[in-house]
C-alpha cells in the first residue's frame, strides 16, 4: 500500500486476519519474488547466498534462505508459496503477483472480492476489509500430536534439489563410491571398479578391483599417488554406508591419518549423488564404446578406464566449461594423441622380433591409453595377448565388429566341401572309391566308403536357399557315402560327386 496527502492506492495488498502478526502475508504487486522475514514459516528450506534485494528507502537487504511455504486454509486448503526467499531485515511478508502468475495462477481483484484461481480451480478468495484484501476465514491452527498419522502417513524427507558449494583447495573432499558386481569379469579378473572424485578439480580416478575388500589397499595406494602429485593431504572422505568403508582397517586408517570419513544413511544413495552420477555417467559411456565397436563383454574394464580418461579432458557444468584435467594439474591437455575406441590398430614389430621377409606389424584393437604408462593398450586378437606400444596405425573406419563380420564369412566358406580330382576313368569302369572320407555331422563319425553299404535307388536333387548350389537328398535305399552327402556341393562339382557315387 502506498499513501500520500492526496490519495491512498488500495487493491495492491493482501491481508490475512491471524492471531500471530508473524502470519500476516500482503499481495505485491510491485514484489518480484515471495519473501518473509519469519524462519518458521518454512517448510522447506536451503540455506545459501542468494544475493540483495532493495527496499522502498534504498537499504540493501540480503537473502539468506530459499524454500516452500504452506499456507493453511480454513477450508482445508493449502495455498502453496514456492521459491519464498527469506530476508531477515524484512518488516512484513508479501506475496508476489507476478511471482504467482509465473506458477500459472490467476489472480484478479474487483467488487470488494477478490481470488486466486488455476485453471477451474479456486486456489484460495477472499473479501475486501476497508482498503485491503483479506484471506477469508485464515486462521493459526495448532494441532495436537497424532501418532495414528505418523503411522499411517509418514514418507521420506525430501532431499536438496540446489547442490552444495564446490571446494575450493584439492583433495578437502572427495567422494568416492563402488560400483559392481558386473556378470562378466574383466580380462584382468575383475568384477567391480572403485572412483575416487575430487570436489574441488573434478577429476575423477577408477581402479578395477577383483572384491570389495580390495577397497582399503586401493584407497591407501591412490592417497599415496594423489598426494605426492598435488602436495595436499586429502581431508575428507565420503561414501556410502558400505561395509567396504567400515571394515578391514578403513575407518582406523582414515583416523590415523588425519582424514574424516563421512558415511551417508543405509538405502539412501542421494546423499552420495555426485559419486552415484559420476558412476552412471561412466557406465553409460563405457557401455556405447563397447557396443560401437563390439567387443567381447571382457572388455568393459577397458571402455571404463578410456570413459574417465576422456572425462576428465571434456568441459565440466561444475566448473563453468573448465577442464578437471587441467583444474587438478594446472597443466593444458593436449587432445592430438586421441583415437576412436574399438578401432583397428597396427603395431609396429620390432626388428628383433621378426625375420627379414616377416610383416612388420602386428593386427590389433585399440582398447585404451597407457594412463600412468607410455603407449597406447591395443589387444592382440590373433595371439590373446595385450600389447602396449607408441608405433601404432590407426584405421579409424574398421573397428573390431569388421573384423568378426570378415571372420564369419570366412567361417562360412568353410562349410562347402572340397572334393580332390580323381583320375580319369576308363570306358566302362567305375573309379575306386575306397579313400573317400564323408563326416556325418549329427554323430561325429567318419563313415567310410569301404564299409558294405547298397547304393541307393534315386536321388532327388534340391535347390538350396544359396544361389547357384544343390544340395542331395536320399530318397530310397540303406546308408552308403551319398546318404550322408548333405554339405552342399558347388554346382560345378556336381558332376564329379555324381560320378563318385555311382549316379546314373
């Protein structure tokens, strides 16, 4: 309400008759925002530096808290107040209109009534009391406690939606978190990996681990590593509520050495978000490298280790664009040596390794950088073996899934039958056929043509699914070779299986 000696302007206010003038809330229409001076008049809350605001005489007041206001109704109604900013140097609650408007309400004021509606809804209405507008009926409600409705309606705390304040000095917290088991082990003999995450770089680091007790020996051998490349003390620690961060030492090991060990409540893995998301971003983008390039399922621990080798050179949200590689060191990344996961890759063989008129490369996959070591990781598919080398080729069009596509092809033309020559026959004689060896694949036994069989009556000859083949099909007689004759035959050899067995 503003009053002069000429006039006074009414219809900007909202005035709600309670017993605690604490409660007593005024529509704005000037207010960008909902705000209260009154702490206990939240229901939910975040605490943070939310900036100023400036009153009628020009005093800077600041913002200290942000949450939700529930304002009940003598109807049963609740009128709900989202965003409310808490202003200690305030003087009065107001309700902003515009702040309304921007939660989809509509409020409009005319016959000495007013209302706030939403869609068909009556959200809250009320009559006008000499130049201000009142809530009808408001009322200060205090109820007993009633445990039946404890029982019968109690749900979970809700929890903060706005993050807390990255720190500022490495290695002051760090979040870390498990994740596994997986279904298939690593070529290392793996299950699980552990990820340690610096609050203030971002930086991540992971260790594939066989079980989760390997947890503590990881964590005192990556303190150690961190340390001595960063030269600070890492101070606090936080994890879920898993046994791995109780037992074996872990807790007597972080109060030796300084290090406060935060552990969140059982089931409640938001407490531990930044580990929890961190972890489901690495699995999303270890899973798409090893399916790109269709590798064995063997392979994950690999896709994992290249995912946070490229996280931690990609721009971070929480470091407005910057870089955790670079945060952490303090060094510029270089991005010249990067190359496509799953790609084939040619190593170069040493002179020592090979004979003069040998090849001079060797057939691999990519699967990774060297990390604390020199060289790429490439997988020798041909020998099973896992090489590192820096002389490398790289064809980032193929990857490993053309290799299997030019292996089963290869596989497949091995299925047709290759018959040898036999000599010529005479006129009227028919070619001995005592060496000829016919594998019958549903009992893995060799069915020779020595052995008394009868030669069958006819043979009925069908074209196969593949162009250009036949295949043969005994119609009448006992088993001989060309009973067991059902590998399809080019139809160029046609002749010649014919005339080997007989077929007139």
């Amino acid at each position: 309400m503003v009053s002069s000696n000429e006039r006074t302007y009414d219809g900007l206010c909202l005035f709600a008759t309670v017993d605690d003038n604490s409660k007593v809330w005024y529509v704005d229409s000037g207010a960008l925002i909902h705000c209260t001076p009154h702490r206990d008049c939240f229901c939910d809350y975040v605490h943070g530096d939310y900036g100023h605001v400036t009153v009628g005489n020009g005093y800077r007041c600041s913002i200290v808290v942000k949450g939700k206001v529930e304002i009940k109704l003598s109807n049963g109604g609740t009128l709900v107040l989202k965003d409310v900013r808490h202003i200690p140097e305030l003087q009065k609650n107001l309700i902003s209109v515009s702040g309304l408007d921007r939660e989809g309400n509509f409020v409009a004021f005319g016959e000495k009534q007013w209302k706030v509606t939403k869609g068909s809804m009556v959200v809250a209405r009320g009559e006008r009391v000499g130049t201000l507008y009142t809530l009808s009926g408001m009322k200060n409600i205090q109820l007993d406690f009633c445990e039946g409705c404890v029982y019968g309606k109690q749900k979970r705390v809700s929890f903060r939606k706005d993050g807390k304040k990255k720190k500022i000095e490495r290695l002051e917290l760090v979040h870390t978190d498990v994740c596994g088991p997986t279904t298939v082990k690593s070529l290392g003999g793996n299950f699980y990996f552990v990820s340690f995450i610096d609050d203030a770089s971002r930086k991540t680091w992971i260790y594939a681990i066989r079980q989760k007790s390997d947890v503590y020996h990881t964590f005192k051998k990556w303190k150690t590593l961190v340390e001595n490349e960063t030269g600070n003390k890492v101070k606090c620690l936080k994890s879920d509520n898993g046994g791995e961060y109780s037992d074996g030492g872990f807790q007597e090991y972080c109060s030796n050495n300084d290090i406060r060990l935060i552990r969140t409540v059982k089931r409640t893995p938001q407490e531990n978000g930044l580990a929890e998301r961190m972890n489901r971003t690495i699995m999303e983008r270890a899973r798409y490298m090893r399916i790109h390039a269709d590798l064995p399922l063997q392979f994950w621990a690999a896709a994992v280790d290249t995912a946070v080798y490229l996280i931690n050179r990609s721009p971070a949200s929480a470091l407005n664009g910057g870089i955790p590689e670079e945060e952490c060191s303090g060094k510029p990344v270089n991005y010249f040596f990067l190359r496509v996961f799953g790609c084939i890759a040619y190593a170069y063989i040493d002179k020592e390794e090979r004979k003069k008129l040998d090849s001079k490369s060797h057939k691999c996959v990519f699967i990774g950088y060297g990390g604390d070591e020199c060289g790429y990781r490439l997988w020798d598919y041909k020998h099973n073996k896992l090489i590192r080398s820096r002389d490398v080729i790289f064809d980032e069009s193929r990857f490993y899934k053309h290799k299997l596509q030019e292996h089963g092809i290869e596989k497949e033309n091995k299925e047709y039958m290759e018959l040898d020559e036999p000599d010529e026959p005479e006129d009227g004689q028919v070619p001995r056929t005592e060496n000829l060896e016919v594998l019958d694949e549903t009992t893995d036994t060799e069915i020779r043509a020595g052995d008394q069989q009868q030669v069958p009556e006819t043979l009925n000859l069908r074209r196969s699914s593949r162009d250009g083949q036949l295949n043969l099909e005994k119609i009448e007689g006992n088993k001989n070779p060309a009973d067991m004759l059902t590998k399809v035959v080019d139809r160029q050899k046609l002749s010649l299986c014919s005339t080997l067995i007989s077929l007139r």
